[in-house]
C-alpha cells in the first residue's frame, strides 16, 4: 500500500489525500493513516499552508534506492 501511495506524490508537487486515494483506489481515510506513519518516520511531509504532502527531500535519494532494488510485486 505504501508504495503505491508514494508512487503517487509528488516530489515538487503537493499532492491531496483524495487525489492519492482516487489514484490508488482506496479512501482518504486509509491513505491519511498510512501518510501520517510516514510523517512521523520522515519519508513525507505535510503542506501546512495548506491540503498536501511530498516526499521529503532528505528521503527521496534513499527511497529511490530502496524501490530500485525492490522486487516489482506486480
């Protein structure tokens, strides 16, 4: 599920909960749960001007590696 949200945010670019929920096909309320674990372990960050989250650009290097080495699931 993570992985699929966060194929889903921008790393610019704010992105809503329910734009990453239409795309992933699961609720706002699922994608929030899983964006807020990953605010706390510092992966994404939250827009607070305003509705949003990005990678954090400390974590997009690490999180490139991770999923480059990552077997696809699909």
């Amino acid at each position: 599920m993570r992985s699929k949200i966060l194929d889903n945010i921008g790393k610019e670019e704010w992105s809503t909960t329910t734009t990453i929920s239409k795309n992933v096909g699961v609720t706002s309320s699922t994608v929030l749960y899983h964006l807020k674990n990953m605010e706390r372990e510092e992966a994404v960050e939250r827009n607070m001007k305003g509705r949003g989250w990005r990678i954090t650009p400390f974590q997009q290097i690490e999180l490139t590696e991770y999923f480059s080495k990552r077997p696809s699931r699909r």
